[in-house]
C-alpha cells in the first residue's frame, strides 16, 4: 500500500504491507520525504516486501522465578 501524507507542512510518501492470519496481523511500514521518494523507493520495497513466513514451533514455556522489586517509596515534594 503506497499513501501520501502532509504533516505540519513537510510531504511524506509512506509504503506498507499489512500480513493478517489465523495467527495473527503484522504492518510493516516506512516513509521518506515525498521530494527523495523516487529515489528511495526500491530500498523502501525490499524492506517492506521483506518478511517471510515463518513455521510457528511448539509451544514454549518459559517459567522466571525471581520475585519482582519492592515498591519504590513515594517522592517527598519540595
């Protein structure tokens, strides 16, 4: 998906690739200056066209038996 936007004055040429699955959704985008877009625009494919699927493994389960910090005490106002 390739959009333009004007953000407070300066021109922006955005690109994206939105994955949604079963699974799960992932966006991947990136954005340039609209006046350096034409030369940007095969480095900003490649990284927007550049997520392969993965096989999901088994389950892991990571147990962290640490107990958390205590509490910070509240700062005294001056």
């Amino acid at each position: 998906m390739e959009y333009s936007a004007n953000v407070k004055g300066l021109d922006f040429e955005y690109m994206a690739n939105l994955y949604l699955t079963s699974g799960g959704y992932c966006s991947v985008s990136t954005h340039t200056y609209a006046n350096q877009f034409d030369a940007n625009k095969n480095e900003m494919e490649n990284f927007v066209n550049g997520i392969v699927k993965a096989e999901k493994r088994g389950t892991d389960v990571v147990e962290i038996k640490v107990a958390p910090p205590p509490p910070m005490a509240p700062k005294k106002s001056k």
